[in-house]
C-alpha cells in the first residue's frame, strides 16, 4: 500500500518529536545498514553493562543470513570520556522479512538463528513448536518488520532513550520498507504492564509459549531464551492510525499552521540519518 498524505505527514512529525527529543539530551544519531558494525556497539552496551544481555539471534550476522537490504539500525552516541570521537549510549535494530510467515520463522527456528554450521544449505528438521497462538496470528504473513535488539548504556538509563530510539528507527523503516505487519518479541511483564501497546503501539499481543510448552533449544542452540515470550504486532494500516491517535491526543500538532500551511517535513534527514559506513562509526573501536 500507499502512505496517504494525510497519515505521511503523521509520521514524518512523529519521527521529528523523538528525534528532537534525542538531540535534546546531546546525542548524535546514525543510521546502518551494516550488521557487523550492529553487533560490534551491540555488544559494547553488554561490556558497559557488565556482560548483563546478549544480541538477538535474529539480528546476529554471527548466528542470522543477514542478507543486504535485509537490516537496518539506528543508533545514538556522546562525546568520549577519555578518547577523540563518539561512544555508543544506545542502538536499536529492525529486519525485514519479504515474502515470509511469522508461523513458519517460529516452526523451523529460523528466528532463532538460520546460519548453518559447516557452509550453505537448508536446516536440518527441527521439533514443532508448540504454539499457543490463536488462528490470526498464525495467519501473519507477507513483509514482516521484526523490531529488536534494542539495548541503552547504564548510565543513560531513565531517560526514555530506548523508547525514542525506537520510534525515529520505526518511522524511517516503515517509509523505506512499506512492511505488512511490524511485530516483536515481548516478554510477559511487558504485556502486562501495556508497554507494548502503550509505548510501542502494538495492536495485538499474544503470549507464544509458556514454560510449560517452552521448546527445548535443538542441538545447535536454536530455541527461545525466555521461558515464556509474547509475540506483538501490528499492522501498517494500524500503525498509521495508532500515529494519527498520537497527533490527536497531542493537540495542536497535527494541525498547527506552518506557514502557507504545509506539514513539517524533517529537511535534515538526507545528512543526519544518512546510511553510514562501519568505518564510520567510533563506537566500541
């Protein structure tokens, strides 16, 4: 589909709101598309927080295919300490997959990692998984936008950076991909607490397995990390509406004049998301 007019400029001032709120705080925002230079300040949050998380099979290159076009992240940096350049404070990831079935990425473990050990070739067979999901959600299918592998330094914590983060990422992703569906993996408190809806915008929720029905990791440690997770989603139509419910609840935003009257278009983004080279990242080198 289409973003209609109407609904692009919803968005466009969304990805302004959080992106604005970021720089507030003196962070310098960078867009990639490379998911080495993902998983090298991925796992430098890990070190500054003590070895505390772990990256994502999905958006893993150790662990995932991450084909070009397939992946990209934002992430936002401060001036070093003790060092010339910027250092990592927080990223966040998506990835697209075109063509797909969330059912099936579960059934064969692929979200778990799809890297086979030993050279190319298919998976080996894996154990069904015992999903508890309801009828709809096994029917999610087409581009699938798979948000994660968000992490924020320590220090930085408290400060809604993650949230921010997410939203600038899921904004510009959404206007390259077009996906069908936006979906992620929760754990319960999340759920519970309505984080996914009321902070990630996320229209259904559904928990995927329990401990009880948790399947076991294969032999090559393809398999969920959490004894029970969520899967969360949303779909475009959706996502545009939950962003014009945004614009109403913030009042004049979505209607204020602008001079002739035209909506605020982020005429910065061509130099401050434009997609970067690992070489030209300073984070965790």
């Amino acid at each position: 589909m289409l973003i209609p007019d109407n609904a692009y400029s919803a968005l466009n001032r969304h990805l302004l709101q959080h992106r604005r709120a970021l720089e507030a705080l003196g962070l310098t925002l960078r867009r990639s598309t490379d998911p080495q230079a993902f998983a090298r300040d991925r796992r430098r949050l890990i070190e500054l927080d003590g070895g505390v998380g772990y990256v994502h099979p999905a958006f893993d290159p150790e662990k995932s295919l991450l084909q070009q076009g397939e992946l990209q992240w934002l992430g936002a940096y401060a001036p070093a300490d003790t060092r010339a350049g910027l250092d990592v404070v927080a990223v966040s990831a998506v990835r697209l997959y075109a063509h797909e079935s969330i059912h099936h990425l579960f059934q064969s473990r692929r979200i778990w990692g799809d890297r086979v050990t030993g050279g190319a070739g298919e998976l080996d067979p894996v154990e069904p998984v015992d999903l508890a999901w309801p009828a709809d959600a096994r029917r999610l299918v087409g581009r699938l936008m798979l948000g994660g592998g968000m992490d924020v330094a320590p220090t930085w914590r408290g400060n809604d950076i993650g949230t921010h983060l997410m939203q600038v990422l899921r904004a510009l992703a959404v206007r390259d991909w077009l996906p069908d569906v936006i979906w992620g993996m929760h754990t319960r408190p999340k759920r519970e607490n309505a984080m996914v809806f009321d902070r990630f915008g996320y229209s259904r929720s559904e928990v995927s397995f329990t401990a009880e029905t948790r399947p076991s990791p294969g032999v090559d440690g393809r398999g969920p990390r959490h004894p029970v997770e969520v899967l969360s989603w949303v779909t475009l139509p959706e996502y545009l509406d939950y962003l014009a419910g945004l614009d109403t609840r913030d009042g004049a935003l979505g209607s204020r004049k602008r001079g002739s009257g035209s909506p605020e278009h982020d005429d910065r983004l061509a130099d401050d998301h434009a997609l970067v080279e690992a070489r030209e990242h300073h984070a965790a080198e």
